[in-house]
C-alpha cells in the first residue's frame, strides 16, 4: 500500500475490537462499518439495533440518551446540540397529527417565548399564553381551544412559581394534547415530570445535568407512545449533539446529584440571610411558607430540596444600582446561564427578558430591581460575603 492510502485507513476498523473501556469514548465517526452489506442493510432498515450513520445516532450520544433518559424514567431520549434545539423538536414531536395549537405558561423561558412566537406562529402554529398556577383559567383554555400541546417549566424562570403539573397532566390528556416541561431548573432529582403524567420533558443540558459551563447542549426525553415520531423528526432534521459535547455532559452528570444537594442547601440559606436584609424587598424562593405555589410546592418537591436559585428584588433600586452592585462582586460571576459549580447572577431585564416588551415585563412580575442568583457549590460563608461587600452600598 502506498503512503497517501495508508494515511487514509491505517489503525481504522480494527479486529479484534478494542479492550473495554470503562465509560464511554468519544465516538467521532460520522458512518460505521459492517463485514458485510446484508448487516447494514438489516441496520438501515432497523431490524437490526446498530449504528449507520450519526444524525441517525452515534455510540457517545446513545450513551448519554441512556443515562438522561434513566434520570427521568423516560422510554428514550434525543440528545440536541442546545436546549433550544431540544425544545423546537419536543414542540414538534408534540405536534404531529395533532391540532396545530399551543398553550404554553405565560412564565417560560424568552427563547422559549420566541420559538412559539416568532418561529411556529408564521407557520402557523397558534399559541396561547396563561397564567399555569391559575388551574381554573388552564381547565377552561384546554376545554374551550383543545390544544395539541400543552408546554410549561417545572420551576418558572426568574420567579419560581410553580403549577399544579399533576392536575395539569390530567387536563392535557382528557384533552388529547402532548404535555411537554421543561425540566431544566428541577432537574430529575427534584421532580421527574413523566412520572407525574407527562409526556415529553426537556432539558438544557447546559445547566445543571453538564454543570461545569463549558458545555452547550439539550435533551428530549419522551415516553414510549412520542419516541418514534422524536427520532423520524431528528433523522430528517438533525438536531443532534456532537459527541464531545456527550461526554462532557456525561462526565458532568455523574456528579449532577451531589451538586445539586449542595447547590440546593447552600441556595437555602443565601435565601434566609437576604431575607434578613432590610434592603432586599422580596426574595422569590420555594420554600417560603408564604409562596404563592406553597401547597404545589409541599405536594410536588421533596422536603429540604427547593432548587439551587434565589430571585430577589433590591430595595429602590434601579438600573443603576443593579449594575453598581454587580460590579462589586469578586466572587460570584457576572454571566448569563445558571446551573454551575460557580454562582452566577444574572438581570433579567438585561438578558433573558430582553426581548420582552416592559409592559409584558410588568404583567410577568419582573421587575427593574430584580436579580436571578444561581447558587453554586463554594462554601456557602464565602458566596454570602460577595453578597454582603456588593450589596452593602459605599457610603
Ligand atoms: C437555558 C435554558 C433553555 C435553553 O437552553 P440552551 O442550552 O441555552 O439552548 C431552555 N429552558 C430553560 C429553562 C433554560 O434555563
């Protein structure tokens, strides 16, 4: 063989196999090899369990599908190059021979906001915003518009308000619709929505599950009745994950559940201190007995574990003032995303909720002087006196 043929195929396709290792490679290769045609054959046609070709599936992301998709106790799983991606092709597995009709929580995610509005809507997807911790204005939307999808967040996003998922699961099915959730700030250790009637959740693998903020990524785990419409639309549309991304995510996942034990008791008493704090107005976090979801909240999360972020509202301040304090922090990092080993703050009116007009703002209860914290597992002493130097205003 000459030099430029054996650049190309040495090493390749080795017999026998490669020892075993003990978690996953990454598995690079766009294509796989059979012995023979009638293999790959059977493999394209799907009666035989194998890998062809890696928008189909590939062995690094099939690896991490299992894990995420036994997290949730879900049938199966499609693993996104982003949570938005996930969240386009959860919608659109949710709408497949059903009404093309949404109705969503007026709480979502912006991108979230902006796939239903500007993405779907020209294509003729109708979407309907409402309150979801209101179940009686839910019961009379499903019953009056029949959606195909019902879609919501576990936790809403900046001030943790919490719907009655189970009755709303209920409701959705009567109906006929899919029930998709978005499950990124739960996580599976706080709440596992398809054991509490839906049908698909979705991820952004960003956040918590990957945890460390060097990886972008989302998953789609479904039940068993949604999985084959998930893969045919992923097949055609090839939202898939790279498989470094993969095992990034799975390396974070192993220790996805000790972090978020952390992250949620140090969130807790970051929570207690600011309420201590004359000039902090409101703290927004779910174990307070006086939350507007109390009752969901007792019947749906686990006792002592209420998340890993704390909103809070600064007493008269303004843009200014946000900004002056977050200028101060030395140790919590000023950055939007949340869900990692660092605490993170985030103004929600600068990023996530800047597409959204302020009028919309204000009927959302997202107000001028509210900050996202996303707690992160450093000793909880340290995270508190960023907090106390930043919000303690130079005389
Ligand atoms: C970040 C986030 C998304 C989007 O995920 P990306 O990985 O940034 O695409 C969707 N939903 C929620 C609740 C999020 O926090």
């Amino acid at each position: 063989m000459k030099i430029n043929t054996k650049a190309v195929h040495a090493g390749d396709r080795k017999k026998p196999g490669p020892p075993v290792p003990v978690t996953m490679p990454i598995h690079t290769a766009a294509s796989f090899f059979y012995e023979t045609t009638e293999q790959l054959d059977r493999i394209f046609a799907r009666e035989e369990a194998g890998f062809c070709y890696s928008r189909y599936e590939n062995p690094s992301n099939s690896a991490l599908e299992e894990l995420v998709a036994s997290l949730e106790n879900g049938h199966g799983a499609l693993a996104c190059a982003s949570g938005m991606a996930a969240m386009h092709a959860a919608l659109l597995t949710a709408l497949t021979d059903r009404r093309k009709f949404v109705l969503a929580s007026h709480a979502l995610y912006g991108a979230t906001f902006s796939l239903l509005n500007q993405v779907l809507e020209p294509l003729g997807v109708e979407t309907k915003f409402v309150d979801f911790c209101d179940l009686d204005k839910v019961r009379k939307t499903i019953q009056e518009q029949r959606p195909g999808c019902v879609v919501m967040e576990t936790v809403s996003n900046p001030l943790l308000r919490m719907g009655p998922i189970d009755c709303i699961a209920q409701l959705a099915a009567g109906a006929g619709a899919a029930f998709v959730i978005d499950n990124t700030f739960a996580t599976p250790l706080l709440f596992r929505p398809l054991e509490h009637g839906a049908n698909i959740v979705v991820h952004s693998l960003t956040k918590y599950l990957a945890g460390h903020g060097d990886v972008l990524g989302g998953i789609v785990v479904s039940d068993q009745r949604h999985y084959d419409a998930l893969r045919a639309l992923a097949r055609i549309c090839g939202p898939v994950l790279g498989p470094f991304e993969s095992y990034l995510t799975m390396r974070g996942v192993k220790t996805f559940a000790l972090r978020m034990e952390r992250q949620c008791l140090n969130a807790r008493q970051v929570a207690n201190w600011l309420r201590q704090r004359p000039d902090i107005e409101r703290v927004h976090f779910p174990d307070d007995p006086n939350h507007p979801d109390a009752e969901t909240i007792r019947r749906l999360l686990p006792d002592g574990l209420y998340g890993g972020i704390v909103s809070f509202e600064v007493t008269n301040a303004g843009r200014d003032q946000i900004f002056a304090a977050m200028d101060r922090l030395r140790l919590v990092v000023r950055a939007t995303s949340l869900g990692d080993v660092h605490s993170m703050i985030l103004y929600p009116v600068m990023s996530s909720h800047r597409e959204i007009s302020p009028k919309q703002r204000q009927r959302m209860g997202i107000k001028d002087n509210l900050l996202r914290l996303s707690v992160g597992i450093e000793a909880v002493e340290d995270i508190i006196a960023d907090l106390d130097q930043a919000l303690t205003n130079p005389a």
